[in-house]
C-alpha cells in the first residue's frame, strides 16, 4: 500500500484550502485591478477589496446578525409550514389516484408563477412584512418537499409491499411502517433543496422594502456611497451565511433523524 | 376430506402481456401436500415456480382451477395470518434492527410489547443471531440477512412457510449451512413447507418430495421421493443414494426438455 503524505486531516482540509486561497486571491486582485489600474470613479462601488469587507464584516457583526436572524426566523416559519403543506399533499397523493390527478396540475403550475412576480403581489395584498415572508417562504418550499416525498412514497419496492400484503397489513399501517419510513430519505433530500430556498424567498420579499432583515439591509447599503459598498458586500455575505446555515440544520437533523440512511448511502459510496 | 393439507386443483395461470401477447405460466397443475411435509418446487428459470408459490400466498390469482389450504382460500389463509413467507432477497427494513425486523408481522398483528419480545428472543436463539438483535441489515452478511428473513417469518408461528429461492443468492458454503440450518428449525417446529429452487442437490437434501416443473409452459412433469433416512446430515450428500436421486430428477428433466 502507497503510504499517504500527512495526518488524515490534512488531506481531507487541502482540496477546500486551496479553494478559499484561489478565491481570495482572484478576488483581491479583481478589486486591485478596479480600484488601482483603471479611472477612479466610483471604483471601490464595484468591488472592494475583500479584506476591507472583512473587516467591515467582523465590526458590524453584530447588527447584521441582528437583521439576519429576522430573515431566518421567519424564512423558518415558512418553511416548516411549506414543508407540512408539501409533505401532507405529497401523501394525499400517493393515498389516492383521484387525489394525484386532482392536484397534479396545481402543483405544476405553482411552479410557472415566478417568485420575483408573486412576492410583490402577495405584499401588495397582505401589506405585511412578516406575512408576506412566511408566506412566500412557504410557498418556495412546499414543491420541492412535495415532490421528493412522493416519489419517495412510491420508492419502496414490490417484495416489501407484498410482504406487508402477505401480513394482512392494513393501509395506514403500510404507511406507518413502510412508506413513510422509506420516504424519509426523500423527504430530507426535499428539505436540503428547499432549506436555504426558503431563505431566498424571505430576502426576496425585503428587497420590496419590509421594516427589517438581512433583504432591507441589502437594499439600503446599496446607495450609501463609498462605505455603503463594504456594508452592501458584507451584508451579502450574511445572507449567504444564513442559506448555508439552514442547510446546514437540516443535514444534521438528517444525521439526527435517519442514521440508517445516511450510513447505507455512505457505504454506496 | 383427504388428509391433505394444500389441495392445488388443475390450476392455470395464463398472464397477458402488454403486447397483447399472452404467456401460460402454469398448466393444469395439481398437487396435494400433506400436513408438516417438505416439499420442493424444482425447475429451471420460468417454469412458473414463483407464480404457483404466489398463488398460494394470495399474491396471485389463478387463471382456473381450486387451491384450498386447510380448507381455506389462500386469501382466508392469508388473512389469519396463518403462513410465514420468504422471498430470494431478504427484504428486510434498513430502518429497523433486526430484533424490530423480526417484530414487524407481530407488530402489524398488534401483539403486546411483552409477547414481541418473548417470540423474537425465541426467533434469534432459533436463527442464532441472538447477539445481532441490535444490529441494522446494512451490518449484516447476506446469509445472516436471510436468517433474519427465516425468523421474521416464523415469528407469527404459521403453520405453513413458503419460500421462494430463499437462499439462491448465497455462495455455496454459506447454502450448505443454512440448508442444514433450515432442516433442524423445520424438525424442531414442524412446519409445512413449501421451497421453491433451481438447485437439484439443494431440493433432495431437504426434501421429502420434489416437484419438477417444466417451462414453456409450465407444467408438473415429476413428483419424486426422497426416501434419504432423516435426520440428514452433510456427509450425505456424499453418498451413493443421494447422488441416484440427483441423477434421477435430471433424467425427469432431461426426458421432458427432449
Ligand atoms: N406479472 C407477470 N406478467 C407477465 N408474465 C409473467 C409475470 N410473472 C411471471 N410471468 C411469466 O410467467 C413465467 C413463469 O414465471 P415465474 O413464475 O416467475 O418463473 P420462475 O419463478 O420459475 O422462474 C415466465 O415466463 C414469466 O415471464
Ligand atoms: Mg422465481
């Protein structure tokens, strides 16, 4: 066996190491070449450098995290409420046909109407911030939970649903026992999907200038001139931050919720 | 009333393809089986093994003809939960251990916690897997998935086991075992059983008949005894007798596929 260079950590930190490096490094010199080599105006609007972001970052940590936790908190809300509405339909679905058929066309053409369109008018008609954000939150992220639980509510195969049959099981214990557990796989590939998402969705929905959140904080820096710029990309950066977070949340809880899962898909490599 | 426990009365199973084409997966097949006999179902792919096997289960309907169990429909069978099945793959629940696999038909039969735990302690001392109750499927051997499969079965106490190709997915070594395995769980909780294979050796070494079917379509072609002494043991295969009926069932094949 070839003996590998260094401990196990170093190896597995190296590929995303040399990611940042590159990342920061095109960065700092895109904004060299825009603040520096070409005409001054309004240079540092376009692209500052990137430590000078960081360190606008670090300094207003705090109020940005402020905005950003009524961002995810109520992009949170809508999500568990997208989620129990995609989930619910997913199995009304796959409980009847005439129910699939009756809903199937809804549901492809919820996904037709553009978010960028339907945040302004739901605003528009609730006037609410808060309401609007759940509401467009919820909207983003039943599909996708949707859709994967129901195919993962067809997922299981014919010997496991002859071997309830052959036990007499009745329907709803065919769902407690197998369908809803093979689903669960499913349900959480939806979630990731639909987790940052859901994020977007309430960021979109500031941007039509709610009273607060990481959105309304975007929005405003983007005309305060020199410094706005830093505040801008920092706030960016908290926006970005919240959707990894989110998604972050439901992959632990995946880990959490099915280990079987996340074991037998390791083991597949 | 003849003493038999299955009666199988000219059963026919004609499939209809998608094509409009059809396919006569069994023909006018009969066959009684007695109480706690083992018998083998034996042929080559398609004979129509696992549809009889699934028509006794209830998984199927017959085309014509009459199967009673006990003097019951397979769907009166079925619903009193009175046979156990196994299918060539173990079908276990990854999301379950295997002591909550072994649980599901009692679970489903809504048992009281205390008697699950009693019947699938008894199940995993009967497979010998008592020391793997907590283990998933994923962390298991195939042959180990397969005991599982055998306990989960057994577990509801049915008079009758069907089983289909249970161990045809196993390299030979691990057959062998399970093979013996199988005959002392039957010995020691007498069963009938109902084992479907393709294996000529396999059906003698376990079997008091087999039946050799036929594809194309599929037909009854042989009913042959076993008359090996039991308890049988794996030096047996070894033996003249055995090796004559071996040789017998592949001429009942040989004469019929001519
Ligand atoms: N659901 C089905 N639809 C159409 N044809 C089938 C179906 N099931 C089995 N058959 C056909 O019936 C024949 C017997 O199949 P099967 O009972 O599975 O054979 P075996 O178990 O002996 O290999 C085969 O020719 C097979 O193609
Ligand atoms: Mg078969």
């Amino acid at each position: 066996m070839k003996k590998k260079a260094g401990p196990a950590w170093w190896r597995k930190a190296i590929v995303p190491a040399v990611w940042v490096a590159a990342f920061v490094l095109i960065w700092e010199l895109a904004a060299f070449v825009l603040t520096q080599l070409l005409p001054p105006t309004l240079a540092i609007q376009k692209l500052p450098f990137l430590h000078n972001i960081a360190v606008t970052f670090v300094s207003n940590f705090f109020s940005l995290l402020e905005s950003g936790w009524v961002t995810l908190s109520k992009s949170f809300v809508g999500f568990g409420i997208g989620a129990a509405v995609g989930f619910l339909l997913a199995v009304l679905m796959s409980w009847s046909k005439v129910m699939e058929k009756l809903a199937f066309p809804y549901l492809i053409i919820s996904q037709m109407i553009p978010i960028l369109g339907l945040a302004p008018i739901v605003y528009n008609i609730v006037r609410d911030g808060d309401v609007s954000r759940i509401l467009i939150s919820a909207y983003i992220t039943f599909f996708p939970i949707a859709a994967n639980t129901l195919s993962g509510l067809k997922s299981s195969g014919q010997d496991e649903r002859d071997l309830m049959f052959a036990y007499a099981a009745k329907k709803p214990t065919v769902y407690r026992k197998l369908l809803l557990p093979s689903a669960l796989p499913h349900l959480f590939t939806g979630l990731k999907i639909a987790a940052p998402m859901s994020v977007t969705a309430a960021i979109v929905v500031e941007l039509l200038g709610t009273s607060s959140g990481i959105g309304v904080k975007i929005l405003y820096t983007l005309y305060y001139g020199a410094n706005g710029a830093l505040m801008f990309w920092s706030s960016i950066l908290m926006a970005a931050l919240l959707g990894i977070t989110s998604y972050y949340i439901v992959f632990w809880a995946e880990r959490l919720c099915i280990p079987w899962a996340v074991a037998a898909r390791k083991k597949a490599g | 009333m003849s003493g038999a426990m299955i009666e199988i009365k000219d059963v026919n199973k004609v499939f209809k393809n998608t094509s409009g084409s059809e396919t006569v997966a069994l023909e006018h097949v009969s066959l009684d089986v007695g109480e706690g006999e083992f018998l083998s179902l034996l042929g080559p792919s398609g004979c129509g093994k696992t549809t009889l096997l699934r028509i006794l289960a209830d998984l199927l309907a017959p085309t014509s003809g009459r199967v009673t169990i006990k003097d019951k429909t397979p769907k009166d069978v079925r619903l009193l939960r009175e046979f156990g099945i196994v299918f060539q793959n173990p079908v276990l629940f990854d999301w379950r251990t295997v002591r909550k696999n072994i649980c599901l038909p009692l679970e489903i039969m809504k048992k009281s916690k205390q008697e699950q735990k009693v019947r699938a302690d008894k199940m995993l001392e009967l497979v010998g897997l008592e020391e793997y109750a907590d283990y998933y499927p994923a962390q298991l051997s195939g042959g180990m998935q397969q005991r599982v499969g055998i306990a989960r079965a057994l577990a509801i106490q049915p008079q009758l086991l069907l089983m289909d190709e249970p161990f045809s997915a196993l390299d030979e070594f691990t057959r062998e075992k399970l093979n013996e395995d199988l005959l002392r769980i039957w010995r020691n909780t007498n069963k009938t059983v109902i084992f479907v294979t393709h294996n000529i050796s396999e059906s003698v070494f376990l079997s008091d008949r087999v039946c050799v079917l036929s594809p194309h379509p599929g037909r009854l072609s042989a009913i042959i005894d076993v008359d090996l002494p039991r308890p049988r043991r794996a030096d047996m295969r070894g033996t003249p007798e055995f090796a004559a009926l071996v040789a017998k069932i592949r001429n009942s094949f040989e004469g019929d596929l001519a």
